[in-house]
C-alpha cells in the first residue's frame, strides 16, 4: 500500500500578522524561513551606509528608501494582503511607485534591492528571493558580500536576470536605474 506524503500546511500574511513580534521571519511560497539569529554589526553598519547613500541621493526624488524590517508583499496577481504568501524583508530597497507604498508594507516589487548576505542566509538571498524578485520585476538585485568584498549586480532585462556583473567593494558603484544613486564603498565597514 503507498503511503501518502502529506504536504506541509502553507502560511499567508494574514497568519503572518498574528505570529509573536519576537519572531522574525519571511515567507516563501508560504513556507515560513525564521531570519533569527540577529545579523552581525558589520552587516548592519553596511545596510546603515547604504541606505544613508541612498537616502542622501534620493532626497527631495520621488524614489524612496527602506531598511529592513519592512514587510514587502509579492502577490499573485489581484490577491488579496490577507492571502499572499511570499513577504520578504530586503536588508535594504527603493520604491519609486507610491501606490505600493501602503501604511503597514510594500505592496509589490521595489524597483532596487540589496541584500546584504549572512551566512544564515546566503543561499537563500542567492537562489529563493532571486527568482522571486525576477518574477516580481524589481529592475536591479543587488548581493553584497562584506567578508568577500564582492558585489554581484542582476539586472532585468527582458524580463529576467542574465548573469551578474561581479565587482569588487572598491570606488564607486552607480545604481544603473537610480543614476543619481552612487554607492561610495570606502564609506561602508570593512
């Protein structure tokens, strides 16, 4: 006699919502990844330095940035919050449209995400949350390796991601589709 597998019982944002603030987590596909432990100090110094970059550039444009935590809600189609089952927490993002721009999340694709990568969750920010953002249509993923000092840089084209551009945490980096945004690395932590 076969034996049926059962299937893992699937979250929404709406069972999101009700779960302890102490817990942190993201959802993929309704399966619940925890985000604990707390990243380190020198991650949080480099999303600090590129989020203040890109404030700072960004001051007075109708592009917007964010810092993690701040739900980002990827539907289906016209689904509704209370359904959705992929919300990401991207270490830091710009929303150019302010329609997505809702008081408790983001309701749709950033136009720009970084993820500054831990160890925890590395091939998760790698292979989950980039097919996600390239079917979702955010324009530019950004990786940052700090203990590498390795950027790699996807960009939409077409619809989806060709390969990335791989560059060293050295100079100036410009936002191809934020030009006004230029990530100055010696100002971020070693």
């Amino acid at each position: 006699m076969a034996q049926t597998q059962t299937q893992p019982e699937l979250s929404t944002y709406a069972d999101y919502r009700t779960w302890p603030n102490e817990r942190r987590d993201e959802l993929i596909e309704g399966m619940a990844y925890a985000m604990a432990p707390a990243p380190s100090i020198n991650h949080q110094r480099m999303v600090l330095s590129l989020a203040a970059q890109a404030r700072t550039a960004l001051q007075g444009k109708p592009c917007q940035p964010f810092i993690a935590p701040v739900d980002v809600l990827f539907p289906r189609m016209n689904e509704q919050d209370d359904a959705v089952q992929t919300v990401l927490q991207p270490d830091v993002f710009v929303v150019c449209d302010p329609s997505k721009i809702e008081p408790h999340a983001i309701r749709g694709a950033p136009d720009w995400v970084v993820e500054v990568l831990s160890p925890g969750s590395a091939s998760r920010d790698h292979i989950a949350k980039r097919r996600i953002y390239e079917a979702a249509g955010v324009r530019e993923y950004w990786l940052v390796h700090p203990e590498d000092r390795l950027l790699m840089i996807y960009r939409l084209e077409q619809g989806v991601y060709g390969r990335p551009d791989v560059q060293e945490l050295t100079g100036t980096t410009k936002v191809g589709i934020l030009p006004e945004v230029a990530i100055q690395w010696d100002e971020t932590p070693d």
